[in-house]
C-alpha cells in the first residue's frame, strides 16, 4: 500500500508510521519547509496548506501522481477541507483517514497528543492491526483509545 502522512515533519507522523507493514510504502508530507536531502530521497513531498482554497484539487492531484492508495491527514485543517470531499478521493481509488463530515461537527480533538499516548489510524471502523469499532464503519481517522478500551478519542496537529 502507498501511503501519505501529512504533517510529515512532526514526530506524530514519524510515530504513525510505524503501525504500518514494512511492505508498506510511507510518504511524508509537509508544507513546512522540508529539508532538500529529504525530498531527494523520495520520503518526503510538499503538500499545500490546509487552508489554500485549491488545497483538495492540489492533494488529489498530488495522490493520483504519486499513486497514494492512504493519505491521512494530520492538520486540523487538512481534515476539515478533505471530509468534505471523501467520495471524490475514493472514486480515484484513494482511501482518506478522515472522519465523515457529519461526525467531524460533532468531534472535540486531542490537538497534539503526547508521545505517552498510543495513537492508531482507525480505517472503516476499524484499528490497523486491531480491533474493529462497530457502528464506526464509515468512520477513519487518527485516534487514541480510552483507557477502558471501549470509546475512541480523534486527534489532529494544531
């Protein structure tokens, strides 16, 4: 699977990454600034900010290219913009860990989780290499369970 992690210079994408198979192969992407040898390696690409208003067309455009079958956005804003476009992501064959719309008006986030807590990627209901949440089947994003095990918490960089 190709995979893009937004916000790719945080330590929150780099600790993502690790969830995945080492078949997988993990993109980053920031629109920080990115250091030249990084790029060249062909880790690390320039993603547009989350509030530019081409910024969907820009991230489709940057999935088709790059041929991304994931992308899991990590800023606030990148969520916001791309739940609102999941089904045109998908008809290109591109999964978005993001939530539905409709969930994400009624989400508080953990808005820069901490290293000591255990952050998953929840995909259609269901934890990567984990457990499955029913009633969450249209439900992805990036998220901590809570302590009992029973109740998923969605986070995001600010």
């Amino acid at each position: 699977m190709n995979i893009l992690i937004t916000g790719g210079m945080s330590a929150l994408a780099q600790k993502l990454a690790r969830i995945f198979s080492t078949e997988d192969q993990v993109i980053f992407g920031d629109h920080m600034a990115i250091p030249d040898l990084l790029v060249a390696r062909g880790k690390y690409v320039a993603t547009p900010r989350g509030n530019s208003p081409s910024f969907n067309h820009e991230m489709l455009k940057i999935g088709i290219d790059n041929q991304y079958d994931l992308i899991i956005p990590l800023r606030r804003e990148e969520i916001i913009q791309l739940a609102a476009c999941k089904d045109l992501f998908e008809e290109y064959g591109i999964q978005l860990a993001v939530p539905s719309h409709q969930l994400l008006t009624a989400l508080d986030f953990i808005v820069n989780p901490g290293k000591d807590l255990d952050t998953s990627v929840l995909l259609k209901g269901k934890i990567i290499g984990g457990a499955e949440f029913t009633g969450l089947e249209m439900e992805s994003g990036v998220c901590v369970l809570s302590d009992d095990g029973g109740e998923l918490l969605f986070c995001c960089l600010k």
